[in-house]
C-alpha cells in the first residue's frame, strides 16, 4: 500500500540524483522530509508488506521519552520548511499537553474550576486505555504496559514540539538554526 513515509526507506539511484540528499540540517525527522519532496515530485511511497526488517527497540523507557522529544522537536523544522507536509494528528500531541498545562494553570489561579484538569487527564486516559486494548489484543501481555508507553510517546512528542516552537521561533523568517535539545527532562 502506498503511504506518507516509511521507515528504512530505499530509493531508486535515479530518485536520489532527482531530488538530491537528505536535508542536514534536521537531527531527526530526515526520512519524513525526504518522502515528503518525493509525494511533492509526484513521486509514491509505498510500504511493501514483504519487506521484513529487524528492528530493535529503545532499551528504557527513558530513551523512549528521548527519542520522541526529538521527533517532536524537529517536526516543527520540518513544518517550517514544509507546511503542507503535516497532518492532523502530528499536531495532537502538543495539543493535549498545551490543554493540560493551561487547564492546569487556570484552575490554581481559580479561573476555571479545578476538575477541568481532572477532565482533561481522564479523557486520554480512557482513550489511551482503549488503544492499548486494542493494540494488545492479540497477545494481552502488552496490555500492561502499552497505557504508560502510550503516554511517553504522546506528552514527550508533544512536549518537545512545543520546546521546538520556542526554540525556532526565529527560523520562520529564515533565522539562525537553534541547538538541539536532547531531552524533555530540564
């Protein structure tokens, strides 16, 4: 089937010599930018099913949380450089965490009653909750851990999108680059 972006990705010598190399600048996020020049060109992505990779996983929690805050991060490079790339849902995760931290706020400075944050935290949790039942169901033992997975990969993704909103907030009239933030926990 044919698809936004893919990981690993192979590209025919002649694709490469059409829209040149990857783009430097971007710690993370490479690959999306790229198939997004190449879908721009009229070009396909697509995900074979046959292909079959082995890909090994962060080791902790902990790295997870990395690694998704810099995905989040640099995204906001990518939509500098490319607002038509992004998605909905790649907006979501920043979304949730701004709700929660200005629901938060305003509810210790009596603006809003003090449930709203208890509403706001409820809510994912029981869409998390039904995710991780439906990702688990063909083998229950995930389900324990997959809610809490979930959560890192949603508030860090967020969290270090909005650390990349400040952080580029001069390269959305072609400013200097910013420093790579490595991690969430400051």
């Amino acid at each position: 089937m044919y698809a936004d972006t893919v990981a690993f990705p192979a590209y025919p010598r002649a694709v490469l010599a059409r829209l040149g190399p990857f783009d430097e600048e971007l710690v993370r996020n490479q690959d999306d930018e790229y198939n997004y020049r190449l879908r721009k060109q009229g070009g396909r992505v697509l995900l074979a099913a046959d292909v079959r990779a082995k890909y090994f996983s962060r080791s902790s929690l902990r790295s997870l949380w990395r690694q998704y805050f810099q995905y989040g991060y640099w995204k906001v490079r990518v939509l500098q450089k490319h607002p038509r790339q992004m998605c909905t849902r790649q907006f979501i995760p920043a979304a949730f965490v701004s709700a929660l931290v200005v629901s938060v706020a305003a509810a210790l400075l009596s603006l809003v009653p003090s449930a709203l944050p208890l509403l706001v935290a409820a809510s994912y949790l029981l869409a998390n909750l039904f995710a991780a039942a439906r990702a688990s169901r063909p083998d229950r033992r995930t389900f324990a851990i997959l809610p809490l997975v979930f959560a890192i990969l949603h508030v860090s993704y967020g969290v270090g999108f909005l650390k990349g909103l400040v952080a580029f907030r001069r390269r959305w009239a072609g400013g200097r680059p910013a420093v790579l933030a490595t991690s969430g926990a400051n």
